[in-house]
C-alpha cells in the first residue's frame, strides 16, 4: 500500500479534522487575519510572559559571534532579534515564516531594531526547508510546531539543516504539570482568550483555533520522543510556568 494522498488523509485542526492538503491554508488565514495585533495580543494574553519564556528559550542557544542561526516560523521575530543579538555583526541569522503578511511585520521590526545587512527574511514551511544541508549552529521554533500539519517531517527538516554539534530549540504551549493548574488554564483558554480575541484582533474564532491547537499538540513527553525519533540526541525538556510552556532541546551530533 502506497502512503496515504494528503487529499484523503485527515488532520486536527483545533478540535476539527481537516484534509492534510488544506491544513497549511487554514493556519494561514488565521495568522494572516491575526497578524497586525499579534505582538499586543501576545502581551495581553500570557501578561507578558511570553517574553520571558523566550528569554529562557534564547539563554540556552550557546550561540557565539559569527555563528548562524535560524528562526523557523519566527512570525514577528522576537526571537530572531534575540539570536542576532547573540551571533553580532559577524554572524547571520535567518528569519522564516510560511505566511508572508507576519513575515513582513517580523522583517519591519528587525529593520526597526537596526538589523541590517546579516539577517534575511525567506519565506520557507517548516516540513520542507529550502535551506542546504548543515547549514545552521542554532534553530529555534517557537509557538510554531503545533500549527505544522506534518510534524515529524519538520523536525527532520530542521535535523537536516542543522550542523553536526548544532541544536534545536522548540519553545511551545505544552500540557500543565502544576497541580489545580489545569481547570483554571482550561477556564482561561476557551472563555476568556476568544473574547480578548474578537475585542482586540476583531476575531474571537482564530484565538479559539489556537486554544484548541495547543490542547491537541503532543504533551511534554510525546514531544521528546518526537524529537528522538527525528535523530536528536541528548533530548530533554524543560517546564516553564507549570508544564503551560516548555522549551524541547536536541543536538545533532
């Protein structure tokens, strides 16, 4: 039996199941409708703690001046200026997203920070790289993943381009670990982010996707083994606000 047509294969998409062709599309329009009020929505919805799990994520990166590194699904590019701080004028940083509208707000803002001339903005899907074979010290990921149709052929595509000794980093929405957490997150999630959604971003329905992406995305350990299974090696994880986030590193040896 030969492998499944993707115009026959079903996939999540939040809670619904959608043809794997039309996966892609979807998270497209949602982050295309999203994209101008992404960063305050952002703030809004975590209190601003998404700055500080990307901190985390950037603090393990071992970049170094002159290194390079990519940012896969970098949206507005918050980490992307995080990495170019870390490899300066000497390095390069690669910044991609599938959809061209958060791309160009990530390109403006890294204009606006001053990054120019060691940066490039290249739209790329995560399962399929356009980039050569060890390429990059460092990628990260971050809230990316879980809106990747194919999950395992990305994190082989980024295993791909990375150089031996390189690492991946995946910051993402995992499954909370601290006790009571949950209820309160769930409360949170499905009443409280879709209507901050529609009176902020004027669209209740793509923040109720994304509560949904997150609730069905691999739990914390799921997700080590997917990385495992990808070639990474020295796997491990680290909880961030209770298992809410979590940041998955590997290295290719």
């Amino acid at each position: 039996m030969g492998a499944m047509a993707d115009s026959d294969r079903t996939v999540d998409f939040g809670f619904e199941k959608v043809a794997a062709a039309d996966k892609a599309e979807r998270v497209r329009a949602v982050f295309a409708s999203v994209a101008g009020k992404y960063d305050v929505m952002n703030d809004l919805m975590s209190f601003g703690a998404h700055r500080l799990w990307k901190h985390f994520a950037l603090s393990l990166t071992g970049l170094r001046p002159g290194q390079r590194a990519l940012d896969v699904a970098g949206g507005t590019g918050d980490l992307a200026a995080g990495l170019l701080r870390q490899v300066g004028k000497s390095g390069r940083v690669v910044l991609s997203d599938i959809n061209p509208a958060m791309l160009e707000i990530g390109r403006d803002r890294l204009l606006d920070l001053g990054f120019v001339g060691n940066v490039e903005c290249i739209a790329a899907d995560a399962e399929r790289l356009p980039f050569e074979d060890n390429a990059f010290d460092c990628v990260t990921i971050g809230f990316g993943l879980r809106n990747v149709t194919d999950k395992a052929a990305a994190l082989k595509s980024m295993h791909r381009v990375l150089k031996p000794g390189g690492q991946l980093l995946v910051l993402e929405f995992s499954t909370p670990v601290a006790p009571g957490l949950k209820p309160i997150y769930d409360a949170y999630s499905f009443k409280v982010l879709p209507l901050l959604g529609g009176l902020i971003a004027k669209d209740s329905g793509s923040y109720r996707y994304l509560a949904e992406s997150i609730r069905m995305h691999p739990n914390q350990e799921t997700l080590l083994e997917m990385l495992r299974a990808a070639g990474f090696l020295q796997a491990r994880y680290h909880n961030l606000s209770g298992g809410i986030v979590a940041v998955h590193r590997g290295f290719k040896i």
